[in-house]
C-alpha cells in the first residue's frame, strides 16, 4: 500500500475520509486505484456505507443499485443481534478493502456473487450462537465452500485474535491475513481447478484429492513434523494442498503488498520493476523482512515477519507469482 498525496500536497493514507490540512474530502476510487479529491469531482458518489458503523470511504466505480461499492457489495450477511457487533464489522470491512486493494492491484480480476450468483465471491460475517434451551450452541468456523467465505466476527477482535492463534500454534493471525488466506482458496477453483494448472501445482503442492477432513484431524492428532519448515511457509501449510496453496497465496499477497508500501518510502527498488521480476522481487523481500523484523526487536515487540522462506517455499511463491500475471485480465495496473 502506498501513500497518496493531496491536491493540497498533504500526505493521505488509504483509509483517510478526508485531508488533514485543508480539509478536503477525500475518498478511495477502486477504477484508477486512487485517493480522490470529493469536492473537485462531484460526480463521484461516495458508497452508501460510508457512515457508521462501516465508515467506507470508497466511491462508486460502477452503477450499483444499492449504492454498494466494489468492497461492500461482496459482502453478503452481517451480523446484527449484538451491539458489539458495529465496531467489529467496521473492523472487517477495513481489512476487506485492504485485502482487495492488493487484489486489485495486482490485476487480478474479482466478480461478486451479486454479479454472478454462481461462481461469484461472497463474504458473510457471522457471529456464535448461545446456547439454547436444548443445550445446542453454533459455533462459526472461518472457511470457504463454493466462493462464500465465512469469517466470525470475534476475529475483529485483538483478544480473540491472540488466544485462537495460541490454541492453534499459529505465529501470526490478522484480519487481513484471513482475508488473503481464505481468498487463496477461492483462486484455486478460478486458477488450478480443471485447468492446464492443476498438474504442476500437483507437482509442487501435492495431490489435493487427499481426504481433507482426515488430513487436518491428522494435523491436529498427531502434531508438526520436524522438518516441515523445509517445505512449508507455516505449519497449517502442511496439513493439506488445499492449506499450503492458501498459505502460500497469502504470503505472496503479504509481501506484494509490503513491498509496495516500502517502494513508497524508498526503502526498496520501485514496485513496477519489482512486480515484473520474481528474483528481484523475493532479494529485495527477503532483505526488508530482516529489517522489518529488527526494527520491531528494537522496540520490543514480535517479528513483524516470523516467517522461513526456504528454496520449495520460494518455489511455491514463484508458481503463484507467474499464475498472476498469466491470470490477470488487464495485467498489471500502472499507477
């Protein structure tokens, strides 16, 4: 994610709703990947979630009957029984658009199940059940089936977030990153799926025709293997094909997005020459991530990037790396 600038010339971030120096109001266009300024282009309408509790700064690229923008007419069912529920669906829709920004970014195309109510992508954003009076309780499993994928809002929050990625093991667990996860495995039915693609990921993921179900309950049963960091980005990437290609997705979309955010700080070479060349770009990733994770040693917290990238791994993320250049339909967008 880079930084915008005002026409005024103030720095603006990607979820400013306005200019902090002149006051102007700012909103996001998802068509030219772009801040823009509200007042100087009347024609651009800004969604029709953009009060609270969602607080969207996007702007309409298309004509949606709801008044919906490319973000917030993916989502499908929210949750509305719980009051509590305003501040962690705002956090959801934030990361949503930021995962999508990155998506888009790439050229990567995304069709709503509103636009194609089969096959399109779908998010709903659910809630656990209390017990009722026969003892039965719902419990929301984060996942995808079909282009629906399931969130449960207690991931928006931080308490939350710490202790599922303690009970599981997990050295790194945000929003954003279960977007990115999750969408991965909504690629693989557009990109790998009955497609000339499927017998090199085979190749380099392994056979997803695998029971699933008994290779995670394996997962969980028996632990990690010792050597899993040799082969895998984490160790839920080796519990599945399916797992290890979402994993790898995310990643790939973590350090795409990372490195853009850094280019526009001059901390590595320009994001154009480095998306257009996987060896340039992993050297010039692999050097930020130790600097990313020194700097947060320096103020005391965790690696920023807890992470091994070793030789099947970058592999892995170069298969994924070409897959979105070939897949994408207008190819990279030039800002």
């Amino acid at each position: 994610m880079r930084v915008f600038e005002c026409n005024c010339g103030q720095p603006l971030f990607f979820d400013n709703r306005s200019c902090e120096k002149c006051k102007a109001e700012i909103g996001f266009d998802p068509k030219t990947l772009e801040l823009i300024n509200l007042s100087s282009q009347p024609d651009k309408k800004r969604c029709s979630n953009h009060q609270m509790p969602i607080q969207c700064n996007w702007v309409l690229a298309t004509d949606d009957a709801l008044g919906l923008c490319e973000s917030c007419r993916l989502t499908q069912t929210t949750p509305i029984s719980n009051p509590d529920n305003d501040q962690r669906l705002s956090k959801l829709e934030a990361s949503k658009r930021r995962w999508l920004y990155g998506v888009f970014r790439l050229g990567i195309p995304v069709v709503s199940f509103r636009q194609q109510p089969d096959g399109g992508l779908a998010f709903d954003f659910l809630e656990d059940q209390a017990a009722d009076a026969s003892g039965d309780e719902s419990k929301i499993l984060t996942g995808h089936a079909n282009g629906l994928i399931t969130l449960n809002v207690a991931e928006a929050d931080a308490i939350d977030r710490v202790i599922a990625r303690e009970q599981l093991n997990e050295q790194y667990r945000t929003l954003v990153g279960h977007f990115r996860h999750e969408s991965g495995h909504f690629f693989w039915d557009q990109f790998i799926k009955a497609s000339p693609n499927l017998k090199p990921f085979r190749t380099l993921f392994g056979d997803e025709r695998q029971d699933y179900s008994e290779a995670l309950e394996q997962h969980y049963k028996t632990g990690l293997a010792n050597d899993w960091q040799d082969h895998f980005i984490s160790s839920y990437a080796s519990s599945h094909p399916w797992e290890d290609w979402a994993e790898s997705w995310a990643h790939y979309l973590h350090l795409a997005d990372t490195l853009e955010t850094a280019a526009s700080f001059n901390l590595c070479k320009d994001w154009e020459v480095l998306i257009q060349d996987f060896d340039q770009l992993i050297a010039s990733w692999l050097e930020l991530a130790v600097m990313l994770n020194e700097l947060n040693r320096s103020m005391g917290q965790n690696d920023s990037y807890p992470f091994t990238l070793r030789p099947p791994v970058i592999e892995k993320l170069e298969f994924i790396h070409n897959l979105i250049r070939d897949q994408s339909a207008s190819k990279y967008k030039t800002i």
